[in-house]
C-alpha cells in the first residue's frame, strides 16, 4: 500500500432563517403535507418573476463577517441552467461570479485554518420521491427556501477535521441565529469532495463529491468508504473518475450518480430578472453591531473568567441560550467552579427528559440564581440544591418556597435534638477533634446532622442547635 | 372610435357597453382574421353589465369603463387559457392575473379575447403561431406583422379599442405599421411584466396597441408604475419640455424605395410643422442585429426552459425515461423558429463561460452610449418603423435571415432601453406604412405628447 495525502474541500448549504421563501412570499415552514407552501412563483409559472426577499441579506451578511470573509459591496443573482424534475423553472437562482462574499476562514482547535472560499445564496429546489411502485413524486415545498451555500478550499486532511469544521459552523450559525441548521431537517448540508493523492506527487488528484449525507455520523461514513474506495482504485492501477456518489443510509454503502457535469453545461447567466444587490458601508457596519461574542471566544472567556476547564467550557457553550442562561444564574456567585456541574449533568438531565431548550424551561435564570446563592452561601449543600432543581424544574417555583415547605416538618425541636446528639455519637473522632481547634470539621458535622435529618431542617437550625450542644458538652 | 368618445357614447346613452361587445364580437366573426386564439365573451359580458351599472347610476365610472381591448395571449388572465400560440401550452389555464390585466380590469375596461400571436413571440409575421396565421386587415393575403400581429389586425380592424402586446425587438411596432395603427413600446422599465412569459427579460417591453397616440397615452398612465412584483420596474417622470429637434437618416440600406419615400415626405411634413430636422447617421445597425440576437437566443433558451412537461402544458408521461421524455415533450410542443432560437442560444451560452451573452452586453452599453451622445442634439429620432412595406404570406417565412432583418430599425430600441412609436405616415398601394419616433430614456410622457400633437395637426391638413 502507498502513502496517500486526502484533500477534502466541504461545501455545506444552510436554510437562512426567514418566515418567507426567497422570491416569494410562500411559508418556509417544514410540513409534511406535500404541495402547500407553494404558488404560481415558487412553482415556476410562465410569466411569474422572482422579487427578492430583503430579509436574507443581513442574514447571510451577518455570517460572512463571521467567517471572516470579504464583503461583495456589488454582488449579483446568476442562473445556474439544467433540467430535473425537481427544478421549476429549468435553472436555480443563485450567484455565480459575484457572490456575496468570499475569502474567509474559519480556525479549528489545532490552530489549523480553513479557508472559506466563497459565501453566496441561493434559492433551494424541490424534492423528488420514489414510491414503493416506482412512481416518482414531486414535492415543491421546499422550492425557493433561501438557501447560504459556503464552499471551502481543499484543505481538510481528514475526516475529523470535516466533522469538526461542520460543528463549529453548525455552532456559529446558530449562535447568530441565522439558522436553525438542523441536519435531519435537511436546513445544513455538508458535501465533502475528496481526492487522494500519493505522498510525492505535488498536485490534487481528480475529486469526487458525496452527496445525501444527513448526519455528521453519515459524513464520517461516507468520508471513510470514499477514501478507501479511492486508495484501491489507484493501488489497483486505476484512475479516479470525477463523479458524484450517492451515500446510501440504510445499506452504508456509496454508489455513484451521474457523471459529474463540467461547469460549462450549467450555463451560467446573470440573472435579469433581478437587480444587482448593492451594500452601504452603513448597513454593513450596522449588521457588524449586530454579530454577538462567537461561541470560540466564549469558550476561551468562560474557561478564564470562571475556572472552567476545556470540556466544560465547550458543553455550556454549545448552544448560546444556554450560554447566556449559565452566566445570568451565576451572577455573583464566589464559588462558580463548584456550580459548573449542574451545567454539566443536572441541567442537560432536565432539558433532555422534557425535550426543551432553556428558553422553554418554567423557571428562569434569576431563580436558579438564587438557588446557587443558597449553596454559595452555604445554607444548603448541594445534594439539597440538587434536589431543589429538580422540583422547581418542574414546578417553577422560587427555591426559598421550596426550601421553606421541606422545612415544615412534624418533627419538633426536641426531636431534632435527639437526632444531633445521634449524629455526634456516630462522629467521635471528629467531634473530638473539633473540640481540639479543628473548626473546618463544624461545616462537616453539619453535614451530617443535615443527612440524618433528610433535610428536614434548615441548615441555619441545624447550625445554631448544633453549635450550642458542642459548647454545652 | 377613440377612447373618450366611446366613453361619451356611454354616458350619453347612444349605445350601452354590452351592445358595443355585441358588434364586436359580430365583426369578429364575419371578418374571419384569426386575431383571436381565445374570446372570453362571458368574462366581458360579465364585466360590461357591471360597467353598465355604473354608468346608468353615473357614480363611480371608472377611467376605461367599458371599453373593449384585447391582450396579447403570453400574458396570464387567471381562468383563461394562455397558449403563447404554442402547441406547448394549448391547454394551459392560467391560475393568476399579469399585472396589466389586473389594473385593466380595476379601471374597468373589459376584455374581448387574447390575441393571436408568433410562438412565444418569436416571429415578425403571426406565420409561426401554431393556432394558424392572422390576416392583415387591410389586405387578407397580406401578413400582419409580428409576433404582436393578432392585437395590431384586431386594432386595425376595430375588433377592439387598444390591445396589450409585448416588444422585444419591435414586435409591437412593425405590426403596428402593417396594420395602420400606433405601437408603443415604452422604455424598460416603465410598465410591470409580471405574467407576461417571458422570452428575453432584459429585452422583454409590454406595449400599446391603439388607434391613436391620445389613447395610447390613457391606456399607459393606467399600466404604469411599481407592482411589487418586477423588481426590473423605474417609472422616473421626466421634465415636461417642448420636443423641436429631430433627428432623420438621409440613407438607408435595404430599405423599400416606396417605404423610403413615404419616409422623406413625412419628415417634410413635420418640417413644415415647424419642427427643426437635423440628418444623422445610425451606423449602429448592424451590430444591433448581432446583440439583439444572441442576447434574446441565450436568455429564451433558458426562459423558455420550464416547459418540461412536468408540472403544465404538453405532457407525455407513458413509456420513456426522464431524458426521452423531456425530448418529446419539447421536440413535438415547440414549433421550428422556437426550436431554432433555443438550440442557437444554448449554443451560445455553452461556448467559453457565456462569452457570447458578456459581449451581448458590452454592445448594448455601446449602442445605449451612441444613442445618449445623438440625443444631446436631439429631441427625437425618427426612422421608417420597417425596412419594407407588408409582404404576403409565405413570402418570407423561409428565410430566416430576410426575417431577421425586419427587426433591424426596431430592435436598438430595446437594446438602449429607450421609449418608441411607430404610427401610420402614408399608405402605398392601399397597404399602410408606418414611421417610427425614438425617444430620449425615460422621455415617454414627452413623447407621447409630442406624437399626439403631431397626430392631430396632420390630421387636420388631410
Ligand atoms: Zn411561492
């Protein structure tokens, strides 16, 4: 077996969030109902024209001055001309030699760069379907959703630095909230064309493209088998040919398409319907205003500023609510390190079993703040906070109601007594050593005293009762 | 009948909408011109009783309240059949209104049929229609003009009071001289082209079709302005100014003498007018020809690439493969010309990145260029509106280079995106002639007000 160098460029289309398809004012939203976003425009009806949709470009911009790129001040529609069933008119709207912006890059965690060639948009197709009776079906729900398209250069080496590079997009877009990018949902796409190459030549080798990836799990697989299908070829002797391989979920297998067309045959044009897009220097400043701190600088902010470590910082800031939910509950807090953990467990434990985002929880971040005072503070440790969680997790109530309630019990001061004393048999050695100048081990006996009382009292009537006992003994 | 006093003729009760449409319709039938593909008598009678409501309480009559007109049939009526003269969409019912249809019928106007016309405006004699070919009104062996030959013969032959047509190349304008009628084609921009099919966007011009420049200028002030739905659409207002100097060609190559000398002999009729002529040279002509050409073969090849069977129009869906189907949708719904201008456009848009379509570009900013230098000494260019005078049927249809050249006083025109009229001069052997004003970019208002004077003062003489 040689050694061979991989060369992996991505292009990955992302729905750009809007109520309104791109040229139309047709419903972007998913149904499952075929047909019914649609009208004489989106469909492509002699005589119809395209209007665009404003609401796209601040969208769009707003992510390529995240990526880094170079804005278009001029840029401009072109049609892409081929024909397939699921295209309406016969060619796509999107931008061909005047894209929107291009020249960006983004860093992976290796420090490793990833130019971004080029950002434009785009109008999506439909969709075609086969049924079981090999009928073909065409839904156009999806024509003319606004589409971003972001084509790198071929600078992946392999396929965890795909997946990584997808991830942070993924996560960069829906910080900006320009996208839900939801792979399953089809609204983020990544296609990686990949060539191999043996270590001494210098030039890329011919590429391939895989398509009908729908997960990063899919992407991984494709990647995977692609490479391997490549490396035998060429060990065999054989040549690569540019095609286009279809990634088969069920069967994990890749088989190819047509033959990949060259780019003369889609016939590029500009598009006349539709006057060149032109950006102020205003808009484009404004929209700068508008961009919020990115998910890696946040990482590296919340790592410094809270002591939190690189996995830790990483899985709070997956996602920005989450984020922003994070820093709002711990808002004067001394001891954040030790509260990192319900970000950690406790809180993806919840949002998991109700199927929700933190926006959608029943109590806000203000109360979980106070919460966390109770623990910082000291007045309940955090097997008790733990269990606060949980019940205001579901009842959305204040913890010091909560607190209070378990507090009320049946049992009397005598008992609690009784139960003290206990506890102090039980810790000899601590309570002895304690007497002797070891004044950390009172927080301990708390501790105790709380565990035997199931949290039945208050920290602050265990402490004060507590306290008196050890002086009387 | 002019607009205003067929509005008069309402409002003082000679006659009532509905008994017009009656007339109408008779005359249509009994002069058997085939300017019609469709007649929509029960959305006009329909419109005229309501139009007639009005007119009998004498509250809110609309600006063209019962006023017969016709449309070209690329443009969408929702409920109506729109064929584009193509066996393609024979059966194609439209499920929205064009723009212009629309603001008719909110002033009113009620509407006779949809106008034959050359396949997917392709064509400059009605010959490649697939619902037959339309008789010029003045002599029935004799072509209309084309591709808007169905609304100018309709027009001409008082079937209706002002037709909508499309100019992309002059469409509107030659038959208009053909037919001895005025042809409208404003400047790019002015009116929306929302459900009108299009054939070359960047070219692509709704137009007039009236009896006179007066009416011509009602009906345009109806059509005007932003829809919201052509983002192609500036309706700037120009100064209102006097138009004095004209600019005229003192030679012309390929031109009938006859044409020609109808030509000379208007100009000095203007001059006695007291208008200012000034000779000037158009060596632009040729090029036109080459930019006009590529430029609408490119953009109807793709335009024009929806009509796939799938989803409208002619469908086969028996038997073939995706590929096979597609060539047999499009190889038996798409006449010879259609076929011809899309292979030649695909062909040019294919060769070197759409090298062919840039270059298209440069000559229009080019001619647009040479267009604005002349206009600095000029108010107006006037121009025979065709190189010859209205020609038989068949006599030219097999040549297409000889067919190509009757767009060639026309088609700059489009490519400068500036306004132009042609209406009647003369007649020669009782067929009529036509003479074309080009306007300075965004000048139409001028320019209709202009040619309206002009109008009436030589009628008076006559
Ligand atoms: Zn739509």
């Amino acid at each position: 077996m040689s050694n061979f160098v991989v060369n992996i460029g991505v292009e990955t289309h992302i729905q750009i969030k809007t109520k309104s398809k791109i040229f139309c004012d047709c419903s972007t939203e998913f149904t499952d109902k075929p047909n019914v976003n649609v009208c004489p425009i989106c469909m492509g009806l002699p005589g119809t024209m395209p209007t665009l949709n404003f609401e796209v470009i601040p969208l769009a911009l707003k992510t390529a001055i995240a990526l880094n790129c170079i804005i278009n001040r001029i840029s401009g529609f072109a049609r892409k001309n081929y024909f397939y069933p699921d295209l309406p008119k016969g060619y796509q709207i999107t931008q061909h030699k005047f894209p929107l912006a291009h020249s960006g890059y983004i860093i992976l965690k290796s420090g490793k760069k990833i130019r971004i060639r080029r950002l434009h948009i785009e109008e999506d197709t439909g969709k075609m379907i086969h049924d079981q009776d090999e009928n073909s079906l065409l839904d156009f729900n999806r024509a003319g959703v606004p589409l971003m398209e972001i084509v790198t250069e071929p600078d992946f080496n392999s396929k965890e630095e795909v997946i990584e590079y997808l991830e942070r997009l993924q996560r960069i877009v829906r910080y900006l909230d320009v996208s839900s990018a939801n792979m399953e949902s089809g609204e983020f796409r990544g296609e990686p064309n990949i060539s191999i190459r043996k270590k001494e030549e210098g030039l890329l080798g011919v590429k391939t493209e895989i398509k009908n990836l729908n997960s990063f799990k899919a992407i991984e697989k494709g990647i995977t088998f692609e490479i391997e299908r490549q490396k035998m070829l060429l060990d065999g002797g054989q040549k690569i040919e540019s095609v286009t391989m279809l990634y088969d979920e069920k069967k994990q297998t890749l088989k190819p398409m047509r033959k990949k067309e060259s780019i003369s045959d889609y016939r590029y044009f500009p598009e006349p319907d539709l006057p060149d897009i032109i950006l102020s220097e205003d808009l484009i400043e404004k929209i700068k205003n508008t961009i919020p701190e990115l998910p890696e600088k946040k990482v590296e902010r919340f790592k410094r500023e809270y002591n939190l470590n690189d996995e830790e910082s990483e899985i709070i800031c997956q996602y920005k609510d989450y984020a922003d939910f994070f820093e709002k509950s711990i808002l004067g807090i001394k001891n954040v390190k030790r509260l990192t953990n319900f970000y950690i467990r406790e809180m993806p434990v919840i949002l998991k079993e109700k199927r929700m985002g933190v926006k959608d929880l029943p109590f806000d971040s203000d109360k979980l703040n106070a919460l966390f005072k109770m623990v910082d503070e000291e007045k309940i440790n955090l097997n008790l906070a733990q269990n606060i969680l949980k019940e205001i997790s579901s009842t959305g109530e204040h913890p010091d109601i909560i607190l209070k309630r378990a507090f009320e019990s049946d049992l009397s001061e005598d008992d609690l007594k009784n139960l003290i004393i206990q506890v102090l048999d039980e810790n000899k050695k601590e309570v002895e050593r304690y007497k002797n100048g070891e004044e950390k081990l009172f927080g301990f006996l708390v501790g105790q005293c709380m565990k035997k009382t199931k949290n039945r009292f208050s920290p602050g009537k265990v402490n004060e009762i507590l306290r008196n006992i050890l002086t009387k003994k | 009948m002019d607009l205003e006093s067929l509005k008069r003729s309402y409002i003082e009760k000679e006659q009532t909408p509905t008994q017009m449409l009656d007339g109408i319709y008779k005359k249509i039938e009994d002069d058997e011109l085939n300017d019609f593909i469709l007649l929509s008598k029960n959305y006009a009678y329909e419109q005229a009783y309501l139009s007639e409501k009005r007119y009998e309480k004498k509250d809110g009559i609309l600006k063209l309240d019962g006023i017969p007109f016709s449309i070209k049939d690329n443009f969408a009526v929702k409920g109506l059949r729109m064929t584009c003269g193509s066996k393609m969409l024979s059966d194609f019912v439209s499920p929205y209104d064009s723009t212009v249809y629309k603001r008719l019928k909110e002033a009113g106007a009620v509407l006779i049929g949809k106008n034959n016309m050359d396949e997917f405006a392709m064509g400059s004699s009605n010959e490649t229609s697939f619902f037959g070919i339309v008789k010029n009104p003045f002599d029935k062996s004799y072509v209309p003009g084309g591709s808007s030959g169905g609304s100018a013969a309709a027009v001409g032959a008082d079937h209706s009071l002002f037709s909508i047509g499309s100019d992309t190349g002059g469409s509107i304008r030659q038959p208009a001289s053909f037919c001895g009628v005025v042809g409208f084609k404003p400047t790019y921009g002015k009116i929306s082209r929302y459900g009108l099919v299009a054939f070359s966007s960047s070219l692509d011009t709704v137009g007039i079709i009236t009896k006179s420049v007066k009416d011509c200028k009602e009906v345009f002030d109806v059509l005007r302005g932003d829809d919201g739905h052509d983002s192609t659409i500036e309706d700037l207002k120009p100064q209102r100014r006097e138009l004095k100097n004209i600019g005229f060609v003192e030679k012309l190559e390929h031109v009938d003498k006859n044409v020609f000398k109808i030509y000379i002999d208007y100009c000095s009729k203007l001059e006695k007018l007291g208008f200012k002529l000034k000779p000037i040279v158009l060596d632009f002509i040729e090029i036109s020809m080459a930019a006009y050409k590529i430029q609408t073969m490119c953009e109807a090849s793709s335009n024009l690439a929806r009509f796939d069977g799938i989803k409208y129009g002619l469908q086969h869906f028996s038997g073939d493969d995706l590929e096979g189907m597609y060539a047999r949708v499009r190889g038996e719904g798409f006449g010879k010309e259609v076929k011809r201008r899309i292979i030649s456009g695909t062909y040019f848009l294919m060769h070197n990145d759409g090298e062919y379509y840039n270059l298209s570009f440069k000559l229009r900013d080019y001619i647009a260029n040479r267009i604005d230098i002349l206009f600095k000494d000029i108010d107006l260019l006037i121009l025979p509106t065709s190189l010859s005078l209205p020609f038989k049927m068949g006599e030219k249809i097999e040549d297409p280079l000889m067919m190509h050249l009757s767009d060639s006083l026309t088609a700059f025109a489009n490519l400068a995106n500036v306004p132009a009229i042609s209406i009647n001069a003369d007649y020669f052997n009782s067929l009529p002639v036509g003479i074309q004003f080009v306007g300075k970019r965004n000048d139409d208002d001028n320019l209709l007000d202009s040619l309206s004077t002009i109008q009436m003062e030589l009628k008076k003489d006559e």
